[in-house]
C-alpha cells in the first residue's frame, strides 16, 4: 500500500499526474511483455530460422497495432482541438480582462 501524500494545486493536475503515472505503467507492462517474447522466442528450441520468422510477423503485428492505436489517437484529437482551444481561448480572454 502506498502512502499518497502529494498535494495538487488543481483538480486537472492530479488528473494529468494519474493519467501520466498510468502511460508510465502501460509502456512498462508493454516493454516487460516484449522483452519476455523476444527471450522465450530466442530460447525456443526451433531452428533460428522459424524463431526469425515469428519475431519478424510478431513485430510487424505489433507496429501494426501500434500504428492503428496511434491514428486513432490523432482522429480523436483532432475532434478534439477545436473545443480545446475555444475553452482555452475563454479562459485566457478571462485573464486577460
């Protein structure tokens, strides 16, 4: 159990520290993931040749999947950016006045 002590100035920024702290574990579990591939695959007892094969369609796979995510991602922003900046735009016009 972890004794979360940390203080935010702001509803967003505790917001942004969890959603940072949750990328942080995803990436980690992800690398983890493929680190334990690559080593059972390298450690398989087929001819290198096979192992070669399936590391090779395992990451074409894997970019695959991570270039879908990633345009996803970008469509979803893209929606996204005019009702961002339109409320930044409001808030900064707030300052300002």
């Amino acid at each position: 159990m972890t004794n979360n002590s940390r203080i935010y100035y702001s509803r967003e920024a505790e917001e942004l520290a969890h959603r940072q702290k949750r990328v942080r574990s995803l990436t980690l579990l992800a690398v983890g993931a493929g680190v334990g591939a690559v080593t059972t695959l390298m450690m398989s007892p087929d001819k290198t040749e096979k192992v070669r094969e399936l590391m090779t369609s395992a990451f074409e796979e894997g970019f695959d999947r991570g270039r879908g995510s990633v345009t996803e991602a970008v469509d979803q922003l893209e929606k996204e950016y005019p009702k961002l900046r339109e409320r930044v735009e409001k808030i900064l016009d707030g300052i300002v006045s």
